[in-house]
C-alpha cells in the first residue's frame, strides 16, 4: 500500500518522533512509505529508516505545506494518508479536496483541545475551530493518544467521532537501542542509581519541580536529558539548592532508552501532556514510573497506580513522596510489561487499519 506519514517539523520531541517511528513500522511491514517533514531544525538531520522516503519542502510555517501537499496528492496518488496535529490535519484535509484525492486520511490530535482551539470569535484558535468543523467529514479516521483527550475532544466537538490510538513506543529497533553502552558514571560509580527524566526543558515539563523535589531527598541523584529555553534558569535553581553534585542537566541526547535501561526510576514532571510517549518507553526498559497527575495521559497509561506512582501536579513534596515509594516498592517487570503492550507497534497499526476499514 502506498502510504504518506506527514508531520510539521522535525526536532527532538514527541510529535516527530512518533510520526517517525510510525512510518518506519508501515515500511518494516511492506508498505510504500513517504515520510513528509515541512522543515527539520537546523542542528538536525531526519533519521533514515529502511524502505522510507524522506521529503522535506522547507515550510516554515504549517500553512506553507498546502503547497507542498497538494502537489504530492497529484502526483503520487497515495492510498493512504496519515497526518498528526490539528494545524496539519487541516492543512492535510484541504489539499485532500483541492487535489480531488481519493486517498483515506487518518488525522491524529496531540495536546488537548483546550489549548489549540477557542470561542472567542475571530481569533486564530477560533478560526481554526471552524475550520475543523468545515474540513473534518473528509477525514476517514480522527484520533487522539490518549483515552481523557478523546473526551476532551467529544466535549469540545460533539459527535465528530474521535477515537483513542496510542503512538508507537515498543518495536524492535527501540529494543535494541537499550542495549547500547553509556557513558556515565552515576550508573557505576557504586553511589545512588540516579533517577532518570527526559524531555524538553520547557515550562510546561515541571522540571522546576523534580529538581525541587530531589532537594527533599537526601541521597538521590537526578539526571536531566533534553535541552530548551530554561537551561539557564535550571542550572541557576541546582546552584541555588546546593545539588550540582546531585543533579545533572548533560543536554540533548540521541538515545535516552539506553539511560533508562540502567536507571530504576523513571520521573514525569509535566503540567500538561498528551500521551507521553517517554513515560512509555522509561516502562518499557524496567523503570518504575514516577508521574504527575496532569492532562492527559499518566493516569489513564498507569492505571491510577497499578503501574507507577502518581504525584500532585507542581508539588515537590507530593512527587518526593512518590520517588521515595518507587524506591521502596518497585514495580516488577511483568506488570510493566501489561503497560507497554498496547504500544506494541504491530497493534497499533492494526488498529488505525481497521479506523480506516482496511482490515
């Protein structure tokens, strides 16, 4: 089948990773695959994958992909579309109709409604709104990542007919990643195995807050991964509480499944999420799962405990209780397994299939 994974940019975050991910797994499983990007961030280069197509228009902005899209519509007559953020979903629905393309489109929403779409007449978000609402019975399938954002999304657009896929975490190539060496010395200096995060370091993952709370705890080590605009902020609060020799910030890395395969607890800190994909992929290498209650996704992905321990969101001292539970009552690696296996890659793309009626 031939098929169009598509995503606005790439960088190091959620969205582009799924998308590619996603399209790598259509390739593994037969399919002929072209993985549109609009733009890729400067220090970065899109990663290969065996049987797919990288395209790369160079839109700055998602609007520029109209273009871009409907000429790839035209011309390559794909069988099937699949497209991620509602900005692009739109943009994708559009050329869909401009191009008269038959292809069946998937469009899958990321963060919650409440923060892309609004009532207030004439603004961007409200126009966007309307959009949806005029460009949505094109689409085939709508689906959200996580089961609270379907909801989200029937409150907001009732009777659009969103439903709950999860993003691909677990898969071969994930699986062998783990096993590659780390150069770090926390994991065999004989001191504390240092707690693990991973994301960007923006407002809205609460980083902020693990540090703080990481200052409650005396003998533990926090590691960092990722890089974003409040690294000077950051460094700034672990001089202030005194933890430089118990906390790290090392940056960017390329593969934090590797860190998380030698950690024992994993931590999330967010104040808002969609279905945190890192969060799965810390479960899948064995670590016990540290989350904040935030929307959406951590209590729907850990069962309100089975699978990890919940903490207030922007409390230090509720997620410093939850970090020193994980220590003392591991989750064991079988339960972990039952977490991961919805993400499964084989799964996931069976159910977008049959959204799309091609089972």
């Amino acid at each position: 089948m031939k098929i169009l994974v598509v995503t606005p940019r790439y960088a190091i975050s959620g969205v582009p990773l799924a998308q590619a991910r996603f399209a790598a797994a259509l390739a593994e499983a037969g399919h002929e695959v072209t993985f549109m990007v609009g733009r890729c961030d400067a220090d970065l280069t899109i990663p290969e994958a065996p049987g797919v197509r990288v395209i790369e228009p160079g839109s700055p902005q998602v609007r520029h992909m109209l273009g871009p899209l409907w000429r790839f519509l035209r011309t390559e007559r794909p069988e099937v579309v699949f497209s991620a953020e509602d900005h692009l979903n739109c943009m994708v629905l559009a050329a869909a109709l401009l191009a008269g393309s038959r292809a069946r489109i998937s469009g899958s929403s990321r963060v919650t409604p409440f923060d892309t779409y609004s009532s207030t007449p004439f603004t961007k978000r409200w126009v966007l709104k309307q959009a949806m609402r005029l460009l949505a019975p094109r689409a085939d399938a709508l689906t959200c990542v996580s089961q609270d954002m379907v909801a989200q999304y029937e409150s907001l657009f009732p009777g659009m007919g969103h439903q709950c896929v999860y993003n691909i975490v677990d898969q071969p190539a994930a699986r062998a990643r783990m096993a590659e060496p780390v150069d770090e010395p926390w994991f065999t200096d004989g001191g504390p195995v240092p707690i693990v995060a991973a994301g960007s370091l923006a407002p809205w993952k609460g980083f902020a807050d693990l540090i703080r709370a990481a200052a409650l705890l005396p003998d533990a080590r926090l590691l960092i991964l990722g890089e974003g605009p409040l690294r000077a902020e950051l460094e700034a609060l672990v001089a202030e509480l005194g933890l430089d020799t118990r906390v790290k910030l090392p940056g960017r890395v390329a593969n934090p499944l590797k860190y998380f395969a030698r950690a024992r607890i994993s931590a999330l800190s967010s104040h808002v999420e969609g279905m945190p994909n890192v969060l799965v992929e810390a479960m899948m290498c064995g670590c016990t799962p540290v989350a904040t209650d935030c929307p959406t996704g951590p209590r729907e992905l850990l069962q309100g405990g089975r699978y990890g321990y919940l903490a207030r969101v922007g409390d230090p001292t509720s997620i410093a209780a939850a970090l020193h539970q994980a220590s003392e009552r591991p989750i064991p690696p079988e339960v972990l397994a039952e977490a991961v296996a919805p993400f499964e890659q084989s799964r996931v793309i069976a159910r977008h299939f049959e959204l799309l009626g091609l089972t």
